[in-house]
C-alpha cells in the first residue's frame, strides 16, 4: 500500500487526534474502574459523584470514539479525493471547546444526568445541579456535534466533486446495472455510507439539544417526551455505530499492507454496505421496547432489523479478514493483531445486542449490567482495539520501528483481560443486576470486584499502547 504523505498541518493534525484519542480513552477508562470499584464495595465513591462520573465516562467515550473514528477516515480517504486540513483543524479545535463546556458542566456545575440527557431531566434536577449547567452541557454537546457536521460535509463535498453522487460513490451502478467502470474502493464506500447516516443523525441531535436548551429557557415551549426520546436515540445510536463503520476503514486499508493482497470492493461488498446504510437508521426503536407509547410497528421494526442491521458489513469484513490473511504468509505484530483482535471484537459484540433486541428478552434484561456488556464488548474489544492497531501501523510506517516484547505481551494481556472485564459484565447482566445504580446489594459486589482487577489490567495495556505511540512521536520528531 502506498500511503501519499500527509501536508504539515494534516500530519499534526492527525497525530494530535491520536494523542488526544489515547489520553481520554485512559482518563474515562480510570473512571470507569472507580465507578466499579464503589459498585464492588472496594471504595466508597458518594453517589452524586458516581452519577457525574457515569455521566462523563459515557459521553467522553461516545465523542472520543467519534473522534477516533473521523482520525482514521480522513487519514485514508484522502488518498482518494481532496480533504481540506483546515477543516480537520477546525472540527479537532471545535471537539475540544465542546468537551471544555460538558466537563465544566459537570465537575463545576454538577450536571449528572447521563450522556443520553433524556427530556426532561436536565432542566428537572430537583435541585442536583442548575439550569445554566445543563445548558452548558447541551451547549458543549452542540458545539461537539457542529464540528463533526463539518467533517461530514468537507467529506461529502470531496466525494461527491470526486465520483458525481454518492450512488456512484456507494457503487451502484457496479451493483444494479453491471457498470464496466472499476468499483470504488472500500474506504470510499465506507466513507460514503458514514457520510449520509450521520449527517442525518447528527442534525436531528443538534434539533432536540437546542430545542431542549429553549424549553429550559422558556417552559412554555413545550416537547412531546416520547419524540424527544426517539430523536435522542436516532442520534445516539446512530452515531456510535458509525464509529465502528469509519474505524473498519483501517482493516480494509492496512491487512492488504501485510498480506499483499487487496481488499476490493465486489458486489457483494457494495450491497452489503447499501443495506447497512438503510438498516442502521431504522433500528434505533429496539431501545424503547419499554415505551408502551410506540407505535406497534416501530417497535417490530426494532427487533426485525436488531436481527439483521449488523450482519451485512460485519460478514463481509469478517470472512474477508479470514480470506485475506488465510495462508499470506502474513507478519504479525501489534499493529496486524489489534486489527484482527477489532474484528473479532465486533462480531462477538453484536452477539449479545442481538440477544437483547428481542422483545421478550429486552424487557427483563435491558435495564441490566447486559447492555454496557454489549457495547464494552463492541467498543473495547473492536472499535477501540481498531484505532490502537491504526497508531501502532503509522509509526510503524513513518519509522519502520520493530514491535518488542514489551508490545507483545501488553497485546496479550489486553486481549485476555478485556474480554474478562465484557464478560464479568455479561454474567451481572444474566444474574439481574441493575445498570446505573450507584450502590450494589453485597450479593451483586463480587462480581464488580472481579470485574474491577480486568479492567486495572486493561487500563495497564491500554497505557502501554499510547505511550508507546507517543514516546515514538518524540523520539522521531514526526510531530514538526
């Protein structure tokens, strides 16, 4: 594969993205640990500042995992069409105003109500925390999102100025109507398909903030609970998966690197990616099968498409992994195993999504420890693992720097831990123990305390991964 050089600017840009990435991606992993340590009865962590922790872990973890995911997207993407470096610039700057105005609200302003701030709970706190702090921790989400429409419309514009239309883009007339032309290559499908969901998940997220933010201003202005909570979880759901779909991208690019064979993109490839980009905005209902108020119809709209909405991508880039390194003669290092470690991390948390979007199961076990499951297993394991694995390949890159035992060992303990710590979540979930709850009957505490050495162990790892990326970038300057 050969990577064009990146500007200047892109290359700061790009790296500090990463340094960025791998320090939240640590501070909200310490959080988390805290938050199970209290639950494990190890610690004893006040419950109001248990709930602003859960509040910070979940919405640094969603915006670092967006910015994680754009990093990688536009680092390959633009080998193939013109992205403005200003505009990265732009949307990096724009993130960290955002983050600055969530983290004041909660740590100064004691906003504690969650990442998903469901109406009508920031402006009804009962006294918890003022109305100007849930203002600014909308604000600061708002900000946070206006600097990802950027992103998406800088890509938009470059794809389309690129192919004509984001149908040639996504490959359809390779797939309906037999074009002789050359399919576009996965990164752009990908990106394609990226680019159109979250633009629209991201604009109807920033409608319901700023019509949360007026409500509070002026009660008057009032808002339909049940669609306030559909627009929140369009947008939310929406997003983190998007995630996954842009950090994928390193897979499809950087496999072919090691196996010297190329990862293209056939019909099957194209259609996959068509369904998902329709199936991804429709499957959001299966998170309000509590809501006696939905229509019927959406909500056997959730669980059908619960079955289905995954499998598309996921089962191409699985057995394309498989096919692409079986008997290559393929070197592995940390970089390729992170890669195929995220693979595995994906297919295996959607597993019990799957299990939880049915209807009959998600009513005794969605407001459980099964969920976070879930969505520790798809993000640690897969999304998470898929960026280190990016850092480790572009020092690698830039410096031909050799993996020692060091990295080797930190992988294995990673991998081995990790799924320990998704497990321990699973089996709580299973057993009926409740998700957010600040305090843990003594019967539920072991499984916390387990759960809590795990997750040290990641931590550990995870603090290998970024050191050793950011001891790299000193060591050869390749931040000048």
């Amino acid at each position: 594969m050969n990577v064009m050089p990146l500007p200047t600017g892109g290359k700061r840009t790009i790296y500090t993205m990463l340094v960025v990435f791998s320090s939240v991606i640590l501070l909200m992993m310490i959080a988390g640990l805290v938050m199970r340590l209290s639950q494990g009865g190890v610690i004893t962590l006040p419950a109001d500042m248990f709930y602003k922790l859960l509040t910070a872990h979940g919405v640094g973890m969603v915006g670092i995992a967006g910015l994680g995911g754009s990093t990688i997207m536009w680092y390959f993407l633009r080998q193939y069409v013109q992205l403005h470096t200003s505009i990265l610039i732009t949307t990096l700057v724009l993130f960290l105003i955002g983050v600055s105005c969530i983290l004041a609200s909660i740590f100064l302003g004691d906003f504690a109500g969650a990442w998903t701030f469901l109406f009508p709970l920031p402006g009804h706190s009962m006294g918890v925390w003022t109305n100007e702090a849930a203002i600014l921790f909308l604000t600061g989400l708002l900000i946070v999102g206006v600097a990802f429409v950027l992103f998406y419309l800088d890509a938009g514009r470059a794809i389309i100025q690129k192919y004509g239309s984001f149908s040639r883009s996504l490959g359809w007339p390779q797939l309906f109507s037999n074009s002789s032309d050359e399919a576009p290559p996965p990164t752009v499908v990908a990106s394609t398909m990226v680019t159109i969901v979250n633009s629209l998940a991201l604009v109807v997220g920033a409608s319901i903030l700023i019509m949360m933010i007026i409500n509070i201003l002026n009660p008057n202005f009032t808002i339909d609970p049940l669609l306030a909570k559909n627009m929140i979880y369009f947008f939310g759901h929406t997003f983190i998966n998007a995630t996954i779909y842009m950090a994928i991208i390193a897979v499809y690019e950087i496999l072919p690197h090691y196996t010297n064979r190329p990862w293209k993109s056939n019909r099957i490839f194209l259609a996959a990616w068509t369904a998902s980009s329709i199936m991804v905005l429709i499957v959001y209902p299966h998170h309000l099968f509590m809501d006696f108020a939905m229509p019927t119809w959406m909500l056997i709209m959730g669980q059908v498409i619960s079955y289905t909405s995954g499998f598309p991508v996921l089962l191409v880039t699985t057995l394309g992994t498989l096919a692409i390194i079986y008997r290559s003669g393929i070197k592995w290092d940390a970089a390729s195993a992170l890669l195929v470690l995220s693979v595995f991390g994906w297919a295996g948390g959607v597993i019990p999504a799957v299990i939880d979007g049915t209807i009959s199961v998600n009513q005794v076990m969605h407001n459980t420890m099964w969920v976070p499951g879930h969505f520790h297993f798809y993000l640690i394991i897969g999304m998470i693992a898929m960026v280190f694995g990016f850092m480790y390949f572009l020092i690698k890159d830039s410096n031909k720097g050799q993996d020692n035992a060091l990295d080797r060992v930190s992988f294995w303990v990673y991998t081995l831990s990790a799924t320990g710590f998704v497990f321990m979540f699973l089996a709580s979930g299973k057993e009926g123990i409740a998700r957010r709850f600040a305090i843990h009957f003594p019967e539920w505490q072991s499984y916390s305390a387990v759960a809590s050495i795990f997750a040290l162990f990641v931590i550990v790892a995870a603090a290998v991964f970024s050191l050793r990326f950011i001891f790299r970038l000193n060591a050869k300057k390749l931040m000048s």
